[in-house]
C-alpha cells in the first residue's frame, strides 16, 4: 500500500471517528434524507440557507466510515460556500469517484481522499450519499434520496 493511500485512510478514519458538524440544526431551513440500501448507510442532513449561502449545515445518522468520512468532509467543505459552488463541488466530486481518468487531485483538496474509491463501485455509493443528499436538500425534493 502506498503512502498516499495510507494517508487517504487516515483522513478516512479520522472523520469517522470524530465527525465534523454531526449534529441537528435547530434553525435548519432545508433538510433531506439520505439512505443507501446496499450498505445501509442512512443519513439525516439539516442545512441553514440564506440569500443562497450555505450559513450552517450539520448530519446525523449510521453507515459505514466511508459514508459518515464523506458526510463530515462534506459538510466541512460547502459550509459557507453558495448553493451554486456546493453544486460544482459535487460534479467535481462525483467526476472524481466515477471518472476511468486521473483527476486533478490538487483542485480537489480534501476531497481527493475519495479517489481510492473509484476502484470499488459499491463503495462509490457509500461516498456520494452525502452529496446526493445536499443535493435533495438544496432543491427542496421532499422525498428522501436513494443511491438505487
Ligand atoms: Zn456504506
């Protein structure tokens, strides 16, 4: 295993164990369900949105380290940013998980610790809860999303 890789996990690890932003907003305006039934990953997101603006977002809920790794990275990286900039952070994301090519892993920060999971397509899912579900939130879907 690489050190990159070995770093990648650590940053994984690191995010499950101590989540960012794991908690439920009082003054939420948006929120969305996420579930993904081929792991059972479920995810309860809560997001504060003002004049388009990411205020405050936080999430519960149970799955694997990926699932909940993403969840607080994610949360972490749109916090403040625009509803449009979250939606280029999820192209890019999902460009990143799904994409045969190398990505830039330097425009994605953060976000690059995901690549390794490109090799593994369920794992794939597990990874792009969160995001779909910021999605769902942002666009006021009133059912919960589902990676199937
Ligand atoms: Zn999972």
């Amino acid at each position: 295993m690489s050190e990159l890789t070995e770093l990648y996990k650590e940053v994984i690890l690191d995010h499950n164990k101590r989540p960012r932003n794991y908690q439920k907003l009082s003054d939420a305006n948006r929120s969305a369900e996420g579930f993904n039934p081929l792991c059972g990953d479920q995810i309860q997101l809560y997001v504060k949105l003002e004049e388009g603006v990411i205020r405050d977002i936080g999430f519960q809920g149970s799955g694997c380290a990926i699932s909940k790794a993403s969840a607080s990275l994610m949360t972490s990286l749109v916090k403040g940013k625009t509803s449009t900039d979250a939606d280029e952070l999820f192209e890019r994301f999902h460009r990143l998980v799904t994409s045969e090519q190398s990505p830039d892993t330097a425009e994605l920060g953060k976000l690059s610790v995901f690549s390794g999971v490109r090799e593994f397509p369920a794992r794939v899912k597990c990874a792009s809860l969160a995001w779909h579900t910021l999605r769902a939130a942002l666009e006021e879907k009133g059912v919960p999303v589902t990676t199937e």
